[in-house]
C-alpha cells in the first residue's frame, strides 16, 4: 500500500463524520494521540478546505497515549454536544478490546452521535462496531484539461451485522455537492495528481488500515 492509504483512512473518516454534523448542526470532535504528529503530521487547513471540510468545526484534541484518547472520546461521545465522534488510532491497542467499542456503541445509540474509528497499521480485531470497512486510496479520474480529479476512496465491507462482508465499491467525493457518488469500477482512471492532502506530512506501511463505523 501507498503513504496515501493511511491519508485516505482519516480523509474518508472526516468526510463521513462532516456529513453527519451538517445535518445535526453541531460540531465534529477528532481524538488523536500526540505520536501520530510524525506519523501523520499535523492537519493541514488548505487541505481541508480544497476537501470542502470547514477547519472552524471540526474540534481537535491531541492526547498523550491511547487511554486518553479512548477517555476523551467517550466523554465526548457521553456529552452529546458533537454530531460526530472520530478517534484516530495506530497499531495494536490492547485497551480497545471488545468491551471498550460495546460501550463506544452503546453510549452512541443513547446519545444519537455518530462513532468513528479510523485504525492505521492495524489488524482486525474483535469489535461491537456496527460496521468495519477497508480504505485505501484510489486512482483519480481527471477533469477537462488534464486537471486533477476528484479524491476518490477504494472501500471493502469487513464485516457488518446485516451482512453483505466483502462488498467492494469505490467512492468519490464532490466538494461542490458535499456528496459521495459511487464511480463504475471499470472506468478509465489514471493514478493523477488529487486535490491537497487534508494532513501536513506522512507515513508508510504495508498493514491493513481499518475504518470501523
């Protein structure tokens, strides 16, 4: 895989998460722990602009270690003031075991809050999520002129409770219509220039990246 999935993981998490809090009128809470700084770097706010993401509302909290971030996030979560709740975290987490993602799922559902977990190098795990999806980044499909393309997302269903596992799509997003549209897997794609990344920096790896709903 490209230093791109592991941009595509969060890009696609904050995407969803965006979509969420505009129709609920409220802010969107992004939990990371302060090590992914040399990993991921910082978010860039062009980039996230050039995405169609506002920077005003989207409130970041950079934490020492996982079990500040899975704390955090709860509160948050448990709170009820964010539409969306997104925890970035890389590697192997032992604290977020079943139970942990039980009571993410559960005080979610109470609270009508949307609940995302974006996991960077890092295998499957036992999970409560709803939902559990493979991204990676995809090939754009260039504009008149030769102008870069949409950012685009290869997606693979892992799992979910009402089945459909390893269902495969690619999904672009349209900042003009703030929308996904699904694109034909055969069109003709060249792997072209995207738009700004949404982060400052990079990292890459050769494990699977996770996106759990």
């Amino acid at each position: 895989m490209q230093a791109a999935d592991e941009a595509s993981v969060v890009g696609f998490a904050l995407l969803l998460a965006q979509l969420r809090c505009r129709t609920q009128d409220k802010p969107l809470i992004w939990v990371r722990e302060t090590r992914s700084i040399g990993q991921m770097g910082l978010p860039y706010g062009p980039g996230l602009l050039d995405l169609g993401l506002s920077p005003d509302s989207i409130t970041l909290l950079m934490l020492p270690d996982a079990k500040a971030v899975l704390r955090a996030a709860l509160d948050s979560v448990r709170a009820g003031v964010a539409g969306a709740v997104l925890i970035e975290l890389e590697g192997r987490q032992p604290l977020l075991d079943l139970t942990a993602t039980r009571r993410f799922a559960l005080a979610a559902a109470e609270r009508n809050t949307m609940m995302l977990l974006a996991r960077i190098k890092a295998d499957p795990s036992p999970s409560a999520a709803h939902s559990r999806w493979q991204v990676t980044a995809a090939p754009s499909i260039a504009f008149e002129a030769n102008a870069p393309g949409r950012a685009a997302f290869d997606l693979t269903l892992l799992r979910h409770r009402g089945g459909r596992d390893g269902l495969h799509l690619i999904l672009e997003w349209d900042r003009d219509t703030g929308s996904f549209r699904q694109r034909e897997e055969h069109a003709n794609t060249a792997p072209l220039p995207r738009a700004q990344s949404a982060m400052a920096g990079g990292g890459a790896g050769d494990t699977q990246r996770n996106c759990a709903a």
